[in-house]
C-alpha cells in the first residue's frame, strides 16, 4: 500500500510548520548521528526524510501509531520502530557559551504536560497526571537552551531546577525566574510583605522583570500536540521535548 505523506514541500510546510529548508537541515543533524543506518532488523522501507518527516508528524499532530501507518503506506510496527529509533537523535543540540556570558540574559521555567505513563508523572496541580518539565530560553532570540529531564509534576519548581543539570548548563550566565525559584539563587521578582511596601527601584525591577516571560515559547512548543497528552512511556516525553526544542529552534530561526 502507498503512503499520502513524502518529504516533500507541501506536506512538510502543513504537517511540521518548518520550511523545506529547515527541514532538509533536520534530515542532515539525524544522518550525520547515523540515523541512516539499518538499526539492527530489516532495511527500511522508507527513506531517511520520509522517516524525519514520520517522527515529525507523529509529535506534531499526536496522531496514534495505527493513524499513521497507512499515511506513510507502512504497518503500525514500522512506526513504532522509526520513532524510536530517531526520536532521540532530534535532541537540542548543546547551547555554544557566549562570548560574554554576563551581558546574555537567559529564562527558566517549568511546564506541565499531561502524562498516561504514572512511573513519570504525579498528580498535579492542574488535576490531570502530569510531568513537570524545565526549560532554558534565551531572553533576546526566544530560543530553547536546554531542557532538563521531566520529573513528576507535583515537585515545585525550585526542586525540579536543583535536581537537573541545568544549574551547570547556566554556570557563569545570568538567568531570571519567577517566583517559584525562590532560594535557588537566581534573579527572581522582589517580595512585597506585609507593612513594607516595596522601594521603587524595587517597583521597577519587576516591571522589567514582568516582561521578559517565557509563556509563549511554550505555547509555540505546544503546538507540536505531543506535548499536550504524552502517550508514551519511559524516556519518550524526554525525547519529544528535546527533539520539539530542536524543531522550534529551526522554525524560528526560519
């Protein structure tokens, strides 16, 4: 049976919001991690950009594997097999150190995302089994840094930061928080208390503070609808957020 989907303009543009040229660079960062190769069974059935363009599309529309498969023209195991195979090799790559780490301005903060598998996930503040997940941004370009493992969605933010190796990742880089991250020692907003106002510069500050926010980078993330409901168990929403990141990356620098 033929599959509709092919790495081709069209389809690549509608299905993974990244022109083909961003999406051929993708191709390359897969083939140039062996991507390409047979993966200890069969040889593949589809090319290398048919396949990126598959694990695109399944965290894109969060289509089931069945779904999938006759759109490829491939059976629901070879789908399985090609997510998990060059999932992980979409991962963000490493963030270059700044020339000078003191004048850049990084973000971190943490989302949740709704997950079935429970091993990963806690009931969460937002009544819904989910998994807290870290993220660094860059203040001026809004791309992603880093992402930290996710943790179970009822760990506080301060607690899911010092837990993951974003805080070596940040080392020497001014990073801004909100609240949440209290006592982890980075910049975070000024508290008002009780019978002392704040100072005006200390007004100012959070003004300032107030508008650099990181609410939509994540909702440009989630516009790859894997990340609205995991699905996957084990490592799987690890890899959809690395390989989301590395995919918003490119759409913005489109």
């Amino acid at each position: 049976m033929g599959g509709v989907l092919r790495a081709e303009s069209l389809w690549v543009e509608t299905f993974t919001g990244l022109r083909l040229g961003r999406f051929e660079k993708l191709v390359k960062v897969v083939r140039e991690q062996g991507g390409n190769g047979p993966g200890g069974g069969r040889p593949w059935c589809l090319p290398l950009a048919d396949r990126v363009l598959l694990v695109a599309v399944y965290y894109r529309t969060n289509l089931t594997m069945r779904q999938l498969a006759p759109l490829f023209g491939v059976s629901p195991a070879t789908v399985c097999r090609v997510i998990q195979r060059l999932g992980p090799l979409l991962a963000i790559e490493p963030a270059p150190r700044p020339v000078a780490d003191a004048e850049r301005l990084w973000i971190v903060d943490g989302t949740l995302v709704p997950v079935r598998d429970r091993t990963v996930a806690a009931s969460s503040r937002n009544y819904r089994f989910s998994a807290n997940v870290q993220v660094i941004i860059d203040a001026d370009s809004r791309l992603v840094i880093a992402s930290a493992r996710p943790v179970p969605g009822n760990k506080a933010d301060a607690h899911a930061w010092r837990e993951s190796d974003l805080p070596a990742i940040a080392a020497g880089t001014t990073v801004i928080a909100d609240g949440a991250y209290l006592g982890t020692g980075l910049i975070v907003p000024h508290r008002r208390r009780a019978g002392r106002p704040l100072l005006r510069g200390q007004e100012e500050d959070n003004t300032e503070h107030r508008r650099v926010r990181v609410e939509h980078t994540f909702a440009r993330m989630k516009n790859w609808k894997f990340l609205r409901d995991c699905r996957q168990k084990g490592d799987g929403l690890h890899h959809a957020v690395q390989a989301v990141a590395t995919m918003h990356n490119l759409a913005k620098t489109g």
